[in-house]
C-alpha cells in the first residue's frame, strides 16, 4: 500500500513533468506573442473562469473520492450521480459567470466573447467524475499517460496559432479544447479498463445525500479561487491591462509548479480519510505527513524562486516584462500560504467542519478583496500580493482563536517546521 502511494505520486509527478516543460516553453512564447496587455486579456478572462470554476466541479473532489472509498461496491450510483449534479452545477455556472461578465463588470465585447468560449468548454469537466473513481482505487498510471496525449495535441494547437498569429481569443478556444480532450481521455481509459457506463444511474437519496455535504463545499470553493484570482481582475480594472500581464506571468511560473503539492495532496487525502475512521492518532499523523511535506517544498521553492526571480524572467520573457520578476519576487512567497489552506480544507472536511471552513474563507476573501481595495492603488500589483499574505493571516489567526480543530491543525502545520524527518520516511519506507 505505502509503495502504491510512492508510485502514484510518481506517475502525476512525471505527467505534470512533462507538461511543465512544455507549458513554460509555449506560455512563453503565448506571452511573448501576445505583449503584456493582450496577456493580460486572455488572464483577466481565464482568471473570471476559475473565480466560477466551483459551480462546474460542485464541490465533488473530497466528496465523491470519500464515498467511493466507503462504498466501492455502488460505484455505479456515485458516478452516476455525481455527473448529473456536474452537469447542473456547470449550466449555473456557465450563466452567472456571462452574467457577471457583461453586467457587473461591464466588460468590452471582446473579452466577453473570450468569457462565453470559456465557460461553455468548462462544462467538459463533469466527465472529471471518471478521476475520482481512479484516485479512490490509488490508481492514476494510465489516467496520466494518456492525459499526457490530450495535453501534446493543444500544445501542437497552441503552437499552430502562434505561428499563424492569431489573437488573445484563438488561446482561450486552445483552454477550453484542453479540458474537452481531458473529459474524453478519461472515457477512452475508462472503457479500456472494462468499466461500464451502464451501471451508472442517478440516484435520488444520494443526491439529497451529496447535495447537502456539496453545496457549503461549493461555497468554500468560490472564496478560496476569489480569493486566488480576484486580485487579477482589480488589477486590470484599476491599472490596466498591461499590468495585469506583468502580473499573470509572475502567477503563472508559480502554478507550474503546483502541480507537485497537488499531486501530493490528491494522492494522500484517501490515507487521511482512511486515518480518520480508525483513530484520533493515526489521523493526526497523516495530517502531520502531509503538512510536513507541503511546508518544506513551499518553503524550498519559495526561498529558490526568490534568488532566480528577476534574472529567469528576463531570460524568458524579455524585456517587455521586466516588471513581472520584481513581482514574481514577492509572489513567491504567497505560496506558502495558499498551500496551508489547501491542507487545512482537506483536513477540515474529513473533520466535519464545512461551516468552519466557510467562515475562514468568506474571512480571508472579503478581507483579501478590502485590503486589495487600498493597496493596489498605493503599491500597484505588488500591493496584491501583501494583501493576499495579510488576509489569509488575519483569517486563520481568528478562527484559530475561535474554533478548537482549526487551532489544532495550525498548530501541526506550525511543528511541520520541525518534523522534516517524516519526508524521508515516506521515501524511505517506500523505496
């Protein structure tokens, strides 16, 4: 089982490896193509789509995997009607995040055309269930390698445009093409594999069943990604878009390398789930695992970008974007903290403690977007990124005073400083 653990890892890690490598050498050339201001378009609009990307995925991750992990033998009944409330859940989505768009935020006619291709592609992600199925089972080999396929076919999509010059919207249809081919690589390898989709049948009382735990999750999900993204979006309406583009490439080179904390947490919240049902102790330690492991690679990263900021995006990006590693400076670091979060809403939610976990996020966003509201026009988009650290800090800091569980886990996350030994365990008793 722990050397399954190691090696699922292994598989997303190489995956995301590769599209790493090739994401940083097109973004590149995307950002170069395009100049700061025309980026900064195609961000504001990608950024609009995963403020709203909660209505698409529902809230199902921790969700769906948990059941599927409980109750192996009604795969079919989950699946099943887990898509359905995907499907619902993105047709919402799809209609607030246009309304939205052209209504409150008054955008031009071209970005909201960017936002309709956008938000229509999105509801390809209710075939996302098929992941979840993979994860529970602690078996995503072939998932990624055939993942890998839909991911060279819009890099080859994405490079065609670029010679063919074509605009900012022409990169958003290759985003949307991205998650149609994701939704049917996951049904190419779900039928190889012998799976049937006639078993599955939406299921009125699990609906009811998943409905109640999915929707505070749903809202959770949207104050965490406002939280995430909203600074881009006040970044172009009080600066511009140009600044927006110096901005989205510093943001962009440190979700390349996400995909290493969220791999890692993927493929541990099964064991924490698991921990959970057992024992006090047990749970506590694959909370603290998976803590210790995300700090120090946080932390390793962080203090590495910091020293490489300014010259790697020169090198990259060229002069035009200059500004963009005095910011990616700072960004780095913002890192540290978003992962925290990431952690404790998965350590939360196996605890039960949705309302908890609302409060600490609508905190940290109505906070975050405040003091965005005074420091972007004092400080410019650097000024996003102290108020980003301030409110997740603020937030924490009072639920921690208010609520016993989320003291106990900042508490764990705050002695991962000192149990760096657990990260050579896990290798260790893997190998």
């Amino acid at each position: 089982m722990k050397s399954e653990v190691v090696k699922n890892i292994l598989f997303l890690l190489f995956e995301n490896v590769f599209k790493i490598l090739g994401g940083l050498v097109l973004g590149v050339w995307v950002a170069r193509h395009l100049g700061p201001s025309h980026y900064g378009d195609l961000s504001y609009v990608l950024s609009l789509g995963l403020i709203f990307s909660p209505f698409y995925i529902m809230g199902q991750d921790e969700v769906v995997v948990k059941s599927l992990v409980e109750n192996s033998e009604l795969k079919g009944d989950v699946l099943g009607t887990a898509i359905g409330i995907k499907i619902i859940g993105g047709l919402i989505g799809l209609v607030v995040m246009n309304l939205v768009a052209c209504f409150f935020l008054k955008v031009s006619q071209e970005i909201a055309i960017g936002v309709l291709i956008f938000s229509t592609f999105q509801m390809f992600k209710s075939l996302q269930v098929i992941e979840y199925y993979y994860l529970s089972i602690g078996n995503v080999k072939k998932l990624s390698t055939f993942r890998n396929f839909a991911f060279l076919a819009t890099s080859i999509i994405k490079l065609t445009f670029i010679l063919l010059k074509l605009n900012w919207v022409w990169f958003v249809v290759v985003s949307g093409i991205e998650v149609f081919l994701y939704g049917v690589t996951n049904l190419i390898v779900f039928s190889i594999d012998g799976n049937s989709f006639k078993v599955w049948k939406f299921d009125s009382e699990l609906y009811k069943q998943f409905f109640k735990e999915m929707v505070p999750l749903v809202f959770i999900s949207f104050f965490l990604m406002g939280f995430a993204k909203s600074d881009q979006i006040m970044i172009s309406n009080f600066l511009g878009s140009e600044q927006l583009g110096n901005y989205a490439v510093a943001n962009k080179l440190i979700e390349l390398w996400s995909f290493v904390p969220l791999s890692i947490i993927s493929i541990l919240f099964p064991k924490i789930v698991m921990a959970a049902s057992e024992s006090k102790e047990k749970f506590e330690k694959e909370s603290m695992r998976l803590s210790t492991v995300i700090l120090w690679i946080s932390l390793a990263f962080s203090v590495s970008v910091f020293v490489v900021s300014k010259p790697l995006v020169g090198f990259l990006y060229g002069s035009k974007y200059l500004f963009a590693g005095e910011i990616l400076s700072y960004y780095c670091f913002l890192s540290i903290f978003f992962y925290f979060s990431m952690v404790q809403t998965k350590v939360l939610i196996v605890q039960g403690e949705i309302k908890s976990l609302i409060l600490v996020s609508l905190l940290a966003f109505v906070l975050n977007i405040g003091i965005n509201l005074k420091l972007i026009p004092e400080f410019g988009a650097i000024g996003a990124i102290f108020a980003s650290i301030i409110a997740i800090c603020i937030a924490n800091i009072l639920m921690a005073l208010a609520n016993k569980n989320c003291r106990t886990f900042c508490k764990l996350y705050l002695l991962s400083l000192f149990n760096v030994k657990d990260i050579f365990k896990l290798i260790s008793k893997n190998r």
